[in-house]
C-alpha cells in the first residue's frame, strides 16, 4: 500500500506507525460519484485531493475535479480518457481499477457519509503532522515561542473549523432553519438574535452583536467606554451565559473587579475604595454582588504592554478552552507595536483588521473601545463625535459592523448652561444624562437614545425616554470615571 509523505519521509517513518486512514471508504466516494456524477456537488466542498491517503485515489479525485470545472460529466469513459490525458492511467492501476471502484457501491445514496468518514482521518493525520511540523521547527537555533504557538493556534482553528463540516447549503435548508429560528424567538417572547446587551434600545437596534461582528465603542477621555464595556460584558455573562474575555490594556483587574462589585450591589464606589466607610448593610451586599460575579464565565487579562499576537492567541485559547462568545479589548490604541514605527495609522488599521478577522475566526462578536481626536472640542456646536473623529484610523470605521458613540452633556457646562438638554422634543437635565449614538450598523438601522450614568456605582442603566434621569442624593461626592484625562 501507498503512502502518504510528511516532507522527505513518509508519515510511517516519521511517526512509526501506521497513520488514520479508510481506504475502503476512499474507494467509495470514488465509486459513487462515476456511478452518479451529480453526486460529486455533494462532497466538492468537503473534500479535496490531499484528504485521500492512497495517491492514486488523490489522482482520481484531481480527474473528477477538472472533469467537473469543464462541465464534462463524470463517469467510466470520461474518467479513462481524463486519466490519459495526464497520464496517469497506468498508475492508479489502469481500467481496471476504475470499473472496480464502480462496482464497489450499490449507489451514491450515502455518499455523504463517506466523504465526512475521509475527511475524519484526513484531519487526524493533519493533526500529526502539524505535531510534528511544530516539534521540529522547535529545535531550530532561531526558534521563537510565540511565534510557533501562533501559527499552532491558527492551524487548530482551521481544523477545528474543517471538522464543523461547514459549507455551502441548499437555500431550503437554510430556510427551514431561519423559520425554526425565528419560531424559537417568537416563543421566548424576544427579539435578541445575537449577545444581547442588557439595553433594551441597543439590542432593539442591533438585534443584540452578532457573531462575527466587530464592533467599536468611542468616546473621548473620561467618558465612560469602559463602564459601558463593562456593563455589557456582564450582562452578557449573566443574562445570556455568553464566556467573556475582557483584554484591559489600560486598568488593572482589581480596579475593574471593584467597578463591577460597585455596579453588580449597588454600592458606592468611593465607599467601597474607603471600605471603612461600608455600612454593614453594604457588605452584606458586596458579598452577595461577589458571589454572583464570581459563578459567571468572565476572563480578564491585564498583561501590561502585550501585543495583538498575543491578543489572538489567549482569545483562541480561552475559545478552546470555555468557548467564549464575547470577546472586549480596551482599548485599541493602547496595542502595542513589536516595535516602535513612525506610521500609527498603518499600525492602528493592522490592529483593527486582526480583530476583525478575530471575530470571523472564532465567530464571536468582538467589541473594541477607541478613543476619538481632539476634533469634537475644535468643533463648534455641541461637541458631539462623528465617524471621522475615530483617532488614528479611517480604517477603524471600514472594519467596523457597528460604531457606537457615547456623549455625556454634562461634561460641556459652557454649552448647557441652563443644564438642560433637548433630545427628541422632550428636555432633560444634563447630570448623569448620557447619548448613545449608533453612527454605523452594516446590518441594520442608526439611531440615538438615552441612558443614564450613575457615577456612584460608574455604571450605565437604561433610561426611559419619557422620564428624566435620576439625580445623585445631595451631598454624595461626584465621581468621574477615569478611563484617563478629562476631555477638556
């Protein structure tokens, strides 16, 4: 028997022992698509030549492959003047073999079926390979970890999305499932078909993120793009059991534990900060918000300075691992460069491309936080962001499937000096009152709405629009969020 190679030895030699493989069912693919040339639109996208261990079966599927680029049918003629033509009838074992083959299946019923047990060892023999691949350049003098386990993690996740047994589907199919789907929403009494956020008015919008989706949250300083990561992530862990990876490149992870105990009890951040303050009400509520937040499947990574390598890598990690549906990077500018470049924007549009390609790759919503230009202060007006104001990058509005701004009134008292703010026909008071501006949805509509920011517990609530935000309690000390400096 054949076998297949690895580099300059075959896969025996290197491994010593015999690797996965069913000829048997190699032999039945072949056999059914000569005996019914339709079927081979059934296993085109699931199989390729390099799939079929034996050589000459590769060759075989290679001829059915241009027979069927040409529009040619598939069959015992065809197959035998194809396989002249390359000259390679003599060594798949001539006209022989191939009536063989035709004889071997009653029909092409279970084609399917074979195909996915070749491409089952087919995947277990890449495995070894890549194994082996991974070990020997390991050895080499200028061997470089992380390099290495990049390139380990990519491939897995190519084999992780071979073995899905993802492609293409008949248009009936996939609407018997879009029905079922919508079927299952209707009776949930939801509109959610994504991660839902926990905001009525933004899940309405969006349908919640989708997998797939990058998303960008922007605002300037001090505004509150963390609070709202942050707020959403959780609702996320909790409300749809969705694992969440928080990348923080710019807080450590006792100060965003603290904001969640903060917002989660419904307890004042500065108190808990001065917990010499806690009333014995209050810790009864922190240990309860504790408990609550440490049953749900949140990860967060504070690694000071890492690289968007290494970004990629611990979120497929975390993917394989606990199958994270969520993943937050906060935030984009803070990546850093393997090394220092003049060129930020050609290194700001890198780091916007690979978290989009991110979410493609694990098929998960990915949400990124961006800080804008100074260009809202330059402008007249109220000061409120636009697309253009995303900092460093036109290429962080191309990748995005939806851009989301966040405008907080009260930080601009010089325009709102009668500390009112109109929005849709109704007025406002601009303390703790916050716009939320979706500027950018690829698969869906725009829009504005309110939210309320309580600064005691540096957290975003939903606010109804009928109805002003609630103040904070006279005499409580404000705070103000600090993602970093003040916009001003």
């Amino acid at each position: 028997m054949s076998t297949q190679t690895f580099g300059s030895a075959t896969m025996e030699e290197t491994t010593g022992r015999v690797p996965p493989q069913t000829i048997e069912m190699e032999k039945a693919v072949l056999g059914a698509v000569m005996i019914d040339a339709d079927s081979f639109a059934r296993v085109r996208d699931l199989l390729d030549e390099k799939c079929f261990y034996r050589p000459a079966h590769a060759v075989l599927f290679t001829a059915m492959s241009q027979l069927d680029s040409a529009h040619k049918p598939i069959d015992l003629l065809t197959m035998t003047e194809e396989l002249r033509v390359m000259d390679k009838l003599e060594e798949i074992g001539g006209e022989l073999y191939l009536s063989q083959l035709t004889e071997l299946v009653p029909s092409s019923a279970s084609i399917e079926y074979y195909a996915r047990q070749v491409l089952e060892k087919a995947i277990l023999r890449r495995i070894i390979s890549l194994s082996a691949t991974i070990s020997s350049a390991s050895y080499e003098p200028g061997a470089e970890s992380q390099d290495l386990l990049e390139k380990l993690q990519t491939q897995l996740m190519q084999l992780i999305g071979q073995r899905r047994f993802s492609g293409a589907e008949e248009l009936r199919a996939v609407m018997h499932e879009t029905l079922d789907q919508i079927d299952n929403i209707k009776a949930k009494g939801g509109y959610v078909t994504g991660v839902g956020t926990g905001f009525d008015r933004l899940d309405d919008l969006t349908t919640g993120f989708q997998d797939g989706e990058l998303i960008v949250i922007a605002a300037r300083p001090s505004v509150g793009k963390t609070a709202l990561a942050l707020n959403i992530a959780r609702n996320a862990a909790a409300m749809y059991k969705r694992g969440v990876a928080f990348f923080s490149l710019e807080m450590d992870r006792r100060q965003l534990a603290m904001r969640l105990l903060s917002s989660d009890g419904r307890i004042d951040s500065h108190r808990l900060r001065s917990s010499a303050k806690l009333r014995d009400g209050e810790y009864q509520d922190l240990s309860k918000a504790a408990a609550r937040l440490s049953e749900l499947p949140f990860f967060i990574d504070d690694t000071p300075g890492i690289g968007i390598v290494d970004i990629r890598a611990r979120a497929r990690q975390l993917w394989m691992q606990h199958r994270i549906g969520l993943v937050v990077l906060d935030y984009l500018q803070l990546v850093q460069p393997p090394k220092p470049t003049d060129n930020q924007q050609q290194w700001i549009a890198h780091v916007s491309a690979s978290m989009k390609a991110l979410a493609k790759e694990l098929k998960v919503p990915v949400v990124v936080l961006s800080q804008l230009s100074r260009a809202p202060e330059q402008r007249g007006g109220e000061h409120k962001p636009v697309l253009s104001d995303l900092r460093d990058s036109g290429a962080i509005e191309q990748d995005a499937d939806i851009v989301i701004f966040i405008f907080r009134p009260e930080l601009y008292p010089q325009i709102y000096k009668n500390k009112k703010y109109k929005f849709k026909n109704a007025e406002y008071d601009i303390e703790g009152l916050a716009e939320v501006n979706i500027a950018k949805n690829r698969n869906g509509p725009t829009g504005n709405f309110l939210l309320s920011f309580v600064k005691k517990y540096t957290s975003f609530e939903s606010l109804t629009e009928e109805a002003p935000p609630a103040t904070e309690e006279e005499g409580e000390e404000e705070e103000v969020p600090d993602d970093t400096e003040h916009p001003f």
